[in-house]
C-alpha cells in the first residue's frame, strides 16, 4: 500500500529555534496536509496544500506541496514550548467511491528544551 | 460547538473478548472515518460511511472487525475475539462532506492482556 516516509522522527531543540521536517513518497498525492497530534488527542489539521509547488503559511508555520507532489515539507520558525508533539504529514486520495482516504507518515516527536 | 467524542477513553480487555467503541460524530457532518494508530506511528485507515453507507471498508485488517452507523450519526466499531495485535489507539474522525476537512476525536486506547 502507499506509505508516507516522514523524517527526522524526533527532534530535540532549545526554544527559540527553528524546525524542518519532511515527507517523501512513492506515489502521487492530490493534497498534502500537516497535522500536530498532543497526548491523548486526536490529530488537528495545521496546514493543507492543493497545489504542487504551492507554498502556504499559518502563522509560524510554513509548508509547501512538492512539484512532483511525492514530498512535502513543514517549517516551524521561532519555537515555543507549545510547539511541542508529535507532528504528521498525511498525503489525500480519493476511493473509487469518492471518499477521501488519508494515508499518514510516522510522525516528527518534537521535544524543546526552554 | 462540541467536537467529535468517543468512548469509552480507555478500554482493557482481555485476549478473545469482544468490545465496542463508540464514536458520535460533529452534528450535521455527512462523512465518518476510523483510523487505527499502532504505538509510535500514524494512524492507518481502516473505514469509511457517508452518511448510514459504508462505502470503503478495505483497510479493516480482519473479519473480526465490523463497523455501522445504523442511523447515519453515532458509529460503532466493533472487534471480535481480540487479540493482542488489536492493541491500539482507535480515532473516529468526521467532515462535513466527503471532500471537507476530517475532524479527529480524542481516541479510545485498547489495550488486549
């Protein structure tokens, strides 16, 4: 099945600094999302991308939608000890149905140090 | 306005038992998903209802599972004879159609002795 390769899946950094984590896969995806999960919840979408090379803010937070839409990158400029949690690209398709279908990477567990 | 919700939040249960999980979904939202998310991973679709249909069941890893939503809300996933393999964070999530964003519930941790 399709399979997101997120990296790196932890980092640790002091507060203040900024953040990269990536996604990398083998096939094509029409969206690309961003999603920041805290213990014990579910995930809560930061970024979506609709466009290959579409570049798109929220705040501290950049992300842009590869050319090739196999990859997709998120920034996090400035951390704050909020920041912290484990951070998920997840790559949207549709079913024959209709029905969109999330396929997620691993994840980036970001710890910060204050 | 009140997010999605599941329950129960924690569930334990004892290898070959059955347990349901309850998901009711945003008020008025038409589609309804279920994720299972292994220990250090992402979540991994497993369903999919637009409204009482369920039109995509193909990541369910097993007959044992078997999710409803008789009358097009609240949705149950239900597991067969658990086994320890089963052991996971279940995530409900909904939207509003099924081309809007999917909004995620906190999860029921199952976990099989």
């Amino acid at each position: 099945g399709q399979q997101l390769n997120q990296s790196p899946q932890s980092m640790f950094i002091q507060e203040g600094e900024d953040v990269s984590m990536n996604c990398t896969s083998s096939s094509i995806f029409n969206t690309w999302l961003w999603y920041k999960q805290d213990p014990g919840e579910g995930p809560v979408l930061l970024i979506a991308l609709y466009k290959a090379g579409e570049l798109t803010s929220n705040g501290r937070l950049t992300a842009q939608f590869g050319i090739t839409r196999k990859d997709s990158f998120l920034n996090i400029s400035a951390s704050i000890p909020s920041d912290v949690g484990i951070y998920f690209c997840a790559g949207q398709t549709y079913s024959s149905q209709g029905a969109q279908k999330l396929v997620f990477g691993q994840g980036t567990r970001l710890t910060i140090n204050p | 306005g009140a997010g999605v919700s599941q329950s129960p939040r924690y569930k334990v249960a004892k290898r070959g038992q059955d347990v349901a999980l309850r998901c009711d979904p945003i008020s008025g939202h038409v589609s309804l998903f279920w994720y299972q998310q292994a220990l250090g991973q992402g979540p991994e679709f497993l369903t999919y209802f637009q409204n009482e249909a369920q039109l995509d069941k193909s990541g369910l890893p097993s007959d044992r599972f078997f999710a409803e939503r008789p009358e097009g809300s609240v949705s149950t996933l239900k597991i067969q004879r658990t086994q320890q393999e089963d052991s996971a964070v279940y995530l409900c999530a909904s939207s509003l159609d099924q081309m809007g964003e999917q909004y995620f519930g906190p999860g029921t941790r199952l976990t099989v002795t």
